[in-house]
C-alpha cells in the first residue's frame, strides 16, 4: 500500500519554513527548484554566478523576488563563505556546476576546478552549520562510465568520464563520497546523497549547445539550424520530475529515515520515454507552430565525443522512495513548447505561467498518486 500522503503533499509538509540553502539557483533547474520551495514556504537563500545572456528562467520567473538572492564563485572559498554567512541552513541543494559537455572540452580546467574543488567548497561550509540535516548533491547520468549498451545504468554501476563533463561529474561523486564517510556518517547527524538525473527540458533553458533552446533560439531569429547527432538516445524527462525526486530524498532525510542515506539515486523517465534527439526536435516543432522553422539532422564528424546511448534505472527510487516520473513524454513536449510559445509571444506574464505551470504539475502528482491508491484497494 503506498504511502497515505501523496509526493506532492509529503514536500509540501516537510519543507514549509524550514531554511533551505540552493547552490546554483541561478541556472534552469536551480530556478525551478527555488520556485517549488517558494511555492511551499520554504525560506531559501540561493548562492550562484549572475545568470548569462539577455535571457533567464531566473529572471523569467522572478526568482530573486521570491528567494534570498547572492551572487559568488564556487570556487571562491572566501566569497562563498561571505555568500551563506548567518545562514544556518537545514537543508542544502547543490546545483551550481559548469554543466555543458561542449564548453567541458573548451575549458577542461575551468570545468574541473568548478564542478570538483566548489562541490569541496560547499561541502566545507555545510560542515559549519549546526541545524544542518540533509545535503542533496547534484551530478548527472553522465558520471558512469558509459559503453553505449543498450540496458539502463544502476547506481551501483561504475564512475567514468570520457569527455571533461563527464569526467568531472565522476569526481564529484567521489568528492561527495568521502565527505559523506569522513563527515556526515554519524547516525544522529546529517545525512549527505547524491542524485543522477537524465537530461531535462522544460520552459526557460537558455544554455548554449542544448537542443531545446537552439531550437527555440533559431525559430525566435527565423534562423535554419542544424541538429548534430540526431540518433544519440538519451532520457528525456520534465525538469520538475528528477527535482520531485530530489526533494523527496531530502524530506525523508528531515524525517530521519536511515533508508534516504543510500549514497545515490537515479531519477530517469520510463524506457519509453528515452527517444532519440531526432525524435525530440520533430515532435517539438510539431506541437507549436511558432516553432516551425528550417531543420536538417546531420551527424557532426568534427564534433568531440558524446555518448550515444544513455538509460538509468530508476527502480531503488521506486522501490524505496515510492518516487516514480509521472508525465508522459507528450506532456513533457506539450509543457515545454507552451512555455516558450508564450514567452515568444510575449503576451503571459512569465512568473504567473512558470507557478500555473508548477501548480499544474502537483496536481498531476496528486492525481497520479489518487489512481495509485485506487489500483491498490
């Protein structure tokens, strides 16, 4: 029988007031995360690099209307110290990372100092906070050393890295690890986990070298675009599903369950839902004509090397977690493509859209967790 409370209203109840510390709230997934702990009356601070370029979730959204904003370098000790000073956090998310696999290869160095020595950075001064009870540490599916096989990768299966990104998400894990051993391994004390997402889309993903916004960016110039790699497989889901995912591991971590305290967890979409890039673009240009624009899918030669089929198996978040993606890949489309066509437009206000759109998707998780209840009567 699962649990009485459905995921929505478990996190809506664990996280109300409670002060909540994000890394990287200034990026897509940290913006949506902070507007779901704003949402549910979390008191947040968010610690990252100002967003880039003339477009932002983080501005779209108002998200420094909503939290504690401060900017800082990870890789800064002193200017993160500054950053979370008086802030006695409870919980910490850590999401600021250099997360593009193209830009790992243009600044290997960069790539590595931020996503491994800030992770270090940020575990050091959780160490510092006294209230402290769960710290989510953010890596990616990419962190396993990936053989393009065909079956899904489970947490226990081997670290690795053959680009940059990859590599330095490998380290992470390590990084996190032995914080976790050396540090956060008292039964009474904190609980420290890491979590493995596919990729996610959703609306307000500007980041360069991503398909979603080179698509929306081509349509908003009237641009041709060229799709590299568009056989590469990979999990596909919502933004907002892995970060279901996330927050529940940390609420079951505030309710002092031993079994949220696995070093790893994979949150990935169902295997019906891992189609290709190719497959992706076309079923998003067809669901919003706005976006309808000159394509060709054509294999880079010249590219550098990305994986061209990635799955995870989700199974220990089901099992232990109840956590299961509840949106199908045409929700996903039709959610992100309704995002950007009104942004396009520019006749919604983008905040009040991001929160109906959050708002949306909690009721799907409470109507989904209802027809579970009833499957199990």
């Amino acid at each position: 029988m699962p649990d009485p409370a459905g995921i929505s209203d478990r996190i809506a109840t664990a996280f109300a007031g409670r002060r909540v510390l994000v890394t990287g709230h200034s990026g897509f997934k940290g913006g949506w995360l902070c507007l779901w702990l704003a949402h549910v009356g979390a008191i947040v601070r968010g610690i990252s690099l100002p967003p880039t370029g003339s477009r932002s979730f983080y501005a779209a959204a108002g998200i420094a209307e909503r939290i504690d904003s401060r900017f800082a370098d990870i890789r800064d000790e002193a200017a993160l110290r500054a950053a979370a000073r008086d802030f006695d956090a409870e919980v910490i998310f850590h999401l600021a990372a250099q997360p593009l696999v193209r830009r790992s290869y243009a600044a290997p160095a960069d790539t590595f100092a931020t996503n491994v020595i800030g992770t270090a950075h940020v575990l050091d001064q959780a160490r510092t906070m006294p209230s402290l009870k769960a710290v989510i540490v953010v890596t990616s599916d990419k962190c396993y050393e990936n053989h393009d096989w065909s079956w899904p990768y489970r947490e226990n299966d081997r670290l690795g890295g053959t680009d940059p990104y990859s590599a330095s998400k490998a380290c992470t894990e390590l990084v996190a690890q032995c914080y976790r051993r050396s540090w956060f391994s008292d039964p009474d004390g904190p609980m420290l986990a890491t979590v493995r997402a596919g990729n996610v889309i959703g609306g307000g993903d500007w980041a360069e070298d991503r398909l979603i916004p080179d698509i929306i960016r081509a349509a908003a110039a009237q641009n041709p675009m060229i799709i590299r790699n568009p056989l590469s497989i990979r999990p596909w889901q919502h933004v907002l599903e892995p970060l279901s995912g996330y927050l529940l591991v940390a609420e079951q971590m505030l309710a002092g369950t031993s079994a949220a305290a696995e070093p790893a967890w994979n949150f990935g979409p169902s295997d019906n839902d891992a189609v290709t890039v190719e497959q992706l673009a076309r079923a998003l240009i067809a669901s919003a004509p706005e976006l309808d624009l000159p394509i060709r899918f054509s294999a880079d030669s010249n590219a550098p090397h990305e994986a061209r089929t990635l799955r995870l198996d989700s199974s220990m978040a089901a099992n232990v977690l109840g956590w299961r993606a509840c949106l199908s890949m045409a929700s996903t489309i039709r959610l992100t493509a309704d995002w950007y066509t009104h942004y396009l437009r520019g006749d919604a206000d983008m905040a009040a859209f991001s929160c109906a759109q959050l708002a949306a998707y909690l009721d799907l998780r409470t109507a989904a967790h209802s027809e579970e209840l009833l499957q199990c009567t």
